[in-house]
C-alpha cells in the first residue's frame, strides 16, 4: 500500500525540471524541423511569464498582452504571424489543449493516488472492492452491495449507498453522496458536495395535503462526465436520469427527475433542468439558464445565460431571452425596445404639433 501514482502523465515533481525545445515539440505531437538551444522551466500567463516560461494565446481578447509578454515562447493559433520581439512564437491548432499537456508536465496533478483504504473509513462486509486498486479516505461510508473499480478514489466523508456501481478511475472528492442503486462509468469526476440520486421533487396534493410521490428510480451517468460542486442530479421517478458521455456541469446546477443529457454537453453554473426533459447532443445551457419541464431540446444547441426555455428547441442554434427564442429574432426585438424612448418622444411632439394645429 506504499506505491503512489498520479494522475497526470509523470510521476515526479521535482521543481527544477526544464523542457527542451525537442522535447516540447513531442510532448505535443508537433515536428520539430529545427532544433533551438533554449530551455524552459515552467508555465505561466501572458502577463506573469518570464523569459524561461511558456504562455499561450487561446483568446483574441488578450492580443494586447502578446505585444507585451515577457515570454519566452507563447503557443498561437496557426496563421498567426505577428510579430513580437521579446517572445517566440509557435503555432499550434489549439494553443489551450497543447498549453494543457505543457502544464501537465512541469505541474502533476495535486491529486495523488495512493492505494489502500483509511482504517477511519466504514465499508459494509460485502462491498466489491480491491483494497490494492483503490483509495478511500477518512470518514468514507460504503454500503452493502457497492462496488468500487480499479484506479478509482473516494475521497474523505464520502457516502456511498446500497447497490452503487463505481467504474475505473472515477474520482470522488470530499463530501461527495451517491445514494443506493446510481451507477457511474469510467473516469468520471466528482467536485466537493455533489450529490447524485436524491429524490426527485414530486407531490401530489390530496386532501389540501401535499402527498410525496415515491421516487424509485436511478441515476446513470456515463463515461468521462465531471459534475461540478454541491450540483445535484436527482434519482428519477421510475427508470432512470441520465447523463451521457463527456458532459461537463459546473458548480451549483440543478437537475431533475427523469431528465436525459446527452453526449458531449456543457451546462454552466445556476442553471436548472426541470423533470422528464430531454438534452440532445452537444448542447450548452449557460449560466442561471432555466428549462421547463418535459421538453425536448435538439443537438448543437445552446442557450445563452439567464435564458428561459417553455417550449420544444427541434433546430440547432444560439437562444437567448426570456423566453427563449433564436439570437437573431432576440436581438431584433432588443433593438426595437432600446428605440422605444425615442419613439415615444417623438409621438408626444406629434402629438403637441397636432394639438396646436387644431387650436
């Protein structure tokens, strides 16, 4: 139970540890086609770096800081030629993704793995688990029947329910609730405070009383998902929510009962997804965003922030507003209301005109 790994690509974190210039072109699968004496020591922004750090531009909005930078190499997009005199520039198809694998390098993840189960955690007798292949922490309640795969971390104060699958790799960091029968694929990410498979919000009123509506079903959450912290993903009423591959969610979002995400979406902090809604494939719902219930929203969609849905979105698009309609529609009616002092400005002096006319 001594050995460590980590959860980057290198093992060790020696600060002094320097890159090439060979050496970066592999680390990002980039040729070389000419070799340069330099050497860098770390990573920084366009703003902080010296000359022995790397910076990227992944933002026209920061080309102001590329005149500027004291970096001594800065990742641009390719076709990008301007020149600077104090940095070198190297062209890449995504000076984010790539400036990712160079942070990666001079900075290992801070979680570390390492195997073996805390003698302050509570694991019920017949919880599938490889002590070998897993790291569970302090205070971590694991209940009969769950079962745990290999690579995986639970972190301190976790509760895992009756019945709960937990595939490879997943990372659930402290205080995270799994409650019984939810299911999680392979190398999904939970954030502090999130809870999966708490009852879904359904009463009935009878009698003047609001009757709870039993809640019997589950929570399935595909490969390579990451929820965000304290957001909460509600067991459904029957059969089960779902989350599909790659989605990421942000801190402090809502989702419902019996919803269905699809592949590959972003949903951002504060918004909410009401019950038995579907999301198509790669949609984005940006910030405070709200969808009504029992909806159906179409792929490649996005929702911009504080946008309201009520009804089906069936084509793909940008939606703004309050409700929500096309971006283009939305910004017409915008321009008419920002147009409306001056129109009724000048109604009321066709209107004084007319009345000394009259007179």
């Amino acid at each position: 139970m001594s050995s460590t790994k980590f959860l980057s690509n290198r093992s060790s974190s020696n600060p002094q540890v320097t890159l090439s210039w060979q050496q970066l072109h592999s680390l990002i699968d980039l040729p070389c086609a000419q070799d340069r004496d330099v050497e860098f020591t770390g990573v920084s922004s366009l703003e902080a770096a010296t000359e022995s750090q790397i910076s990227f531009l992944g933002n026209s909005r920061y080309q102001s800081q590329l005149k500027s930078t004291n970096a001594g190499l800065v990742l641009v997009p390719v076709g990008h030629c301007e020149a600077n005199a104090n940095s070198l520039l190297l062209e890449v198809e995504n000076p984010s993704a790539a400036f990712a694998q160079i942070v990666d390098f001079f900075q290992p993840a801070l979680n570390s793995f390492t195997p073996g189960i805390s003698p302050a955690a509570h694991l019920a007798e017949d919880v599938s688990v490889d002590p070998q292949e897993v790291s569970i922490g302090p205070g971590a309640v694991i209940e009969a029947g769950a079962s745990i795969g290999r690579g995986s971390v639970i972190g301190a104060g976790c509760v895992i329910g009756r019945m709960v699958h937990i595939g490879e790799d997943c990372y659930l960091h402290a205080n995270v609730t799994i409650r019984e029968r939810c299911v999680l694929g392979n190398r999904v990410i939970l954030q502090p405070g999130v809870v999966i498979g708490s009852d879904g919000y359904g009463y009935e009123l009878i009698d003047g009383h609001h009757q709870k509506v039993p809640q019997v079903g589950t929570v399935e959450i595909a490969d390579d998902v990451e929820i965000g912290a304290n957001t909460t993903v509600d067991r459904a009423r029957f059969g089960c929510t779902s989350i599909g591959q790659g989605t990421k969610i942000d801190n402090l979002v809502q989702i419902a009962h019996n919803v269905s995400i699809g592949k590959h979406c972003l949903i951002v902090s504060q918004a909410g997804i009401a019950g038995s809604t579907k999301i198509g494939d790669y949609v984005t719902i940006a910030a405070q965003a709200g969808v009504a219930g029992h909806l159906e929203i179409s792929d490649h969609v996005v929702i911009g922030a504080r946008g309201g849905v009520f009804k089906n979105l069936t084509k793909a698009g940008a939606y703004i507003g309050l409700p929500a309609r096309p971006i283009a529609e939305e910004q017409r009616k915008m321009a008419l209301v920002s147009r409306l002092p001056k129109i009724v400005s000048e109604m009321r002096e066709m209107k004084k005109k007319l009345e000394e006319t009259s007179s």
